[in-house]
C-alpha cells in the first residue's frame, strides 16, 4: 500500500463514496462488523475493514 492512499474514511464521506448511509454503518458498528475510531472530532471507518465487510456481505449473497 502506496502511503498517499488512504487508510480512513470519515462517516460523513460514506454515502458519497460508497454510496452507504451513516446509519447504515452506525448498524453495522452496533453489531461489530466495523469499529468506529476517533480523531479530533472525526468519526473514522478503516477502509479495509469497511471493504471486508461489503465483501463478505456480497459473498454471502451469492451463496
């Protein structure tokens, strides 16, 4: 992983980015999918936690 990409994403760049809405992703922190980290007054997802998650629901579809 190249040090300019990203590693977070704030939860008020979820819906633009991948098109998931905050409660969305606030249900999915209550049921341990993701883990909210803090910094300064920012709510922030992990990218590869969030792509794990998409991942294995998508996967878990097609079964």
């Amino acid at each position: 992983m190249s040090k300019t990409q990203r590693r977070y994403i704030r939860m008020s760049d979820l819906q633009e980015v991948y098109g998931i809405s905050r409660s969305t992703a606030y249900r999915a922190v209550q049921a341990g999918k993701l883990k909210i980290r803090k910094f300064g007054g920012s709510s922030l997802l992990k990218i590869e936690e969030l792509d794990a998650m998409i991942e294995g629901e998508a996967e878990a579809a097609e079964v």
